[in-house]
C-alpha cells in the first residue's frame, strides 16, 4: 500500500469591497387615468483582491483592483383606456463601465494576462411598450415590445467597438376557467446583460485556477416559451407547475484563448444552446391537518442543457446551470406565546464548469436552520437560530487534462470537502417611535 506524500500548502485570500448605491423615485397621476414615473439609480463598488499561495517549490501571487458602475435613469408613462384595456411606454438609459488591473507571478516571474488592464465601458438605450387587454373576464391577453441599442467600447490591454441592437417582442395570456384555476402562456425573446467581471482577468491561486478576461462579448439571447399551471385549494393554499424551454443564441461559456504566452481559459459566446425547466412551487397551510398557524411552503426546479463543447466539439450542458434545486420553508405562528418558530431547508446542488483543460465539479450539500423569533414586546424581537444544523459541506473535484481535454489522457484529479461546521446566530431589535 502506497499513500501520497505530506506536503503542507498555505492560502491567503483577502477582499476588500466598498460600494454605494444612490435612487430616487418620483411619479405623478395625471387625472384618473394617466400616470408617470421617473426613476434614477447610482451605483459605484470598488474590490480589491489579494491571493496568496505558497507550497514546497511553487509561489503564487495574486492582485486586481477593479472600479465599476453604472447609472441607470428610466421614465413610464400609464394610460388605462377603460376597465378592460391599458397602456404602458417608456424608455431607458443606462452607462456602465469597469475599470480593471490584474497582476499575476509565480515564483516571483510576472505572468501576462489576457485583458488585464483594461477599461470597459457600456451605453445603452431602450425604448418600449405594451398593451393589456381584458378580452374576457376569464381571458387576459398581453403583448409588448422592446427596442434596445447598446454601444461596447474597451480601451488597455484590448481595444475594441461594437454596437448593437435588439429586438424583443413579447405575448402573454392568462386563462382562468374557475375561480381557483389558472392557466399561463408566455412567448418571449430575452437578452441577457452582460457580467462586467467577465471582461476582466481573475484567479483563484488556492484552486488553481486562472480565467482570461474577454471584453469581446456580447449579451446572451433566449426565445423562452412557457406554460404555467396554477391550482389554488383550502385557504391559502396552492400549486404552481411551469415549463420552460429556451432557445439560446450567444451562450456565454468556457473557451479557450491562445496567446503567445500560452492557452488561457475564458467566457466566450461559444454557440448556440437550449435549455429546459420543469418549476413546481407549493404554499401548503397545515390548519385542516391539525397544525393551526403552520405552513409548509416547497419549490423545486429541474433543468436539463445542451452546447456544443469549443474544446471537445461534443455535446454537454451548460456551464454553471445546477440540474437540480430544491427548499422547503415550515413556519408555525403562536399567538398567545408571541413566538414563530420554523426550519428553512436549502437543497443540495451540483455545478459543473467545463473549461479547456478541466472539469471543475462543486457540490454542496443540503443546508437547514432551525429557528425561532420571541416577542417579548411589540416593540422588541428576538431571533435565534441554529444554522448548518445539518453540517453541510461543500465537496470540489477538478479533473485537470495535461494539453486539454481533447488529448486522450488520464486527467489528474483533485478532490476537496471542506465541512463548515454548526453555526448560532442571536438577533435583538429594538424598534423606537411614538
């Protein structure tokens, strides 16, 4: 029998974030039936990141400091015909950018980076509309509209200018037969917003793991068609079933980028995709099964995907999408003791990440609290819970290909469970006013 030798490794990993975040809201009718509503948002965060990993004969030295933002301004104007048909139009604009530099060394020899010093900015307007008609009182038909330009500018390491633009219709109807029964439609195209991160070089040195930035990306699209059925019962209580399914142009993912320096992974758009949902969500009051003042509420989500591999050119799901999720909610009220006591559950999950060279593999597993909030006043709330009371820990398995995972080799496997432990948690609000 043969074990692997001890070899002592030693991370340190510190993040320090600053942000702010200003808006105002602002909205004005106008007779009975036209209103406005004008709408500002602020944001700014500045991160900065430092990782460092040392081992017998290796050290990493890992640094980014980002600043980004983005200012948002929005503007709605209602108009409600009659009782049955109404009118929504607007428009918005937004400018965000990110301003990011990266330095990497490993033993002490600086490493190049894709993108690691760059400035990225986004201009983007949209104008839209949309109509809701009450064609029957069982029957309610929406359709909307959506018009949205965007202009991508990066300046630094990478320098680079594209516009765009979309169009992003959609229609709705909502069917109810009974009183307790409702049946929804929906056929929408969606654009997703880009992830300023992405455009940026990042590391994970404890993991092993270096991503590029990519500022050449564009937004991610999807044709979503989807039906809902829900069913209501007892007093509070109801069912919610959903399926999805989308059509995606531009996913964003895992591909690799070359370089004189070597082959670095990043997000790419790598093609077209799909993706399909199965929803069912539960609010389930426990008064007719003897528990009065309790509910249980439940919602679970199973997702299957498919994308052509960059690397493999073979067909696998999508990056980071978790098969399955799941959570219960149980709460209890008990009025004459001032109490609420419960569990929330948070379902295990698996993420898979598929990058050039690797398949990254995180699961976590399921997570409980166990809580109660007194009321000793009407004015003071305690709340105590037991957090991780099931020990959940998260397990990583990197299956790394010596050349990429196109060359016929055994990969190298690294496998870390980390336990997070038990954790309490004791909250005392006291609330003032007359």
């Amino acid at each position: 029998m043969t074990f692997p030798d001890r070899r002592v490794a030693f991370g340190h990993d510190e993040v320090d974030t600053e942000s702010l975040e200003l808006g105002g809201r602002w909205s004005r009718n106008f007779g009975t039936r036209t209103g406005l509503e004008l709408v500002a948002i602020q944001q700014t965060e500045q991160v900065t990141i430092a990782s460092n990993f040392d081992a017998p004969g290796e050290s990493v030295a890992f640094s980014r400091e980002s600043d980004l933002g983005e200012s948002i301004g929005r503007a709605k104007l209602s108009y409600r015909h009659s009782d049955k048909l109404s009118f929504e139009a607007g428009a918005e604009g937004a400018f965000n950018w990110l301003e990011g530099e990266t330095r990497l060394a490993v033993n002490g020899a600086p490493v190049d980076l894709p993108a690691a010093d760059v400035r990225v900015e986004e201009k983007r307007g949209e104008v839209f509309g949309k109509a809701v008609w009450l064609a029957h009182p069982k029957l309610t038909l929406e359709g909307g509209l959506r018009y949205e330009g965007s202009n991508i500018s990066s300046e630094g390491d990478v320098e680079l200018e594209k516009t765009l633009y979309f169009l992003k219709p959609r229609a709705a109807l909502s069917w109810a037969p009974s009183g307790a029964t409702q049946v929804r439609l929906r056929v929408e195209r969606v654009v997703g917003q880009l992830d300023f991160d992405d455009f940026v070089s990042s590391d994970s040195v404890n993991a092993s793991t270096l991503t590029a930035g990519n500022p050449d990306l564009n937004p991610e699209q999807e044709w979503v068609i989807e039906a809902a059925l829900e069913q209501r019962f007892w007093d509070g209580g109801a069912i919610v079933l959903t399926v999805r399914r989308s059509s995606l142009t531009d996913v964003i993912d895992r591909a690799p980028i070359r370089t004189p320096d070597g082959v670095f992974d990043a997000p790419a758009n790598i093609g077209d995709g799909t993706r399909e949902e199965l929803a069912v969500n539960l609010t389930l009051p426990l008064a007719k099964l003897g528990l009065k003042g309790a509910q249980l509420q439940a919602e679970s989500t199973w997702r299957r995907s498919e994308v052509t591999d960059p690397t493999t050119l073979q067909t696998r799901e999508i990056s980071g999408l978790r098969p399955l999720e799941w959570e219960l909610h149980f709460t209890h009220d008990l009025p004459r003791l001032n109490t609420t006591w419960g569990a929330n559950v948070f379902g295990s999950w698996r993420e898979t990440y598929y990058r050039f060279d690797e398949v990254d593999i995180v699961k976590l597993k399921t997570f409980v609290e166990l809580f109660a909030e007194v009321r000793p006043r009407s004015d003071v709330n305690v709340r105590l819970a037991l957090m991780n009371a099931g020990d959940r820990g998260q397990r990583r398995t990197r299956y790394v290909y010596a050349g990429g995972r196109d060359v016929v080799a055994a990969p190298e496997v690294f496998d870390r469970d980390l336990q997070f432990g038990r954790m309490f948690y004791v909250r005392v609000r006291k609330t003032f006013g007359g």
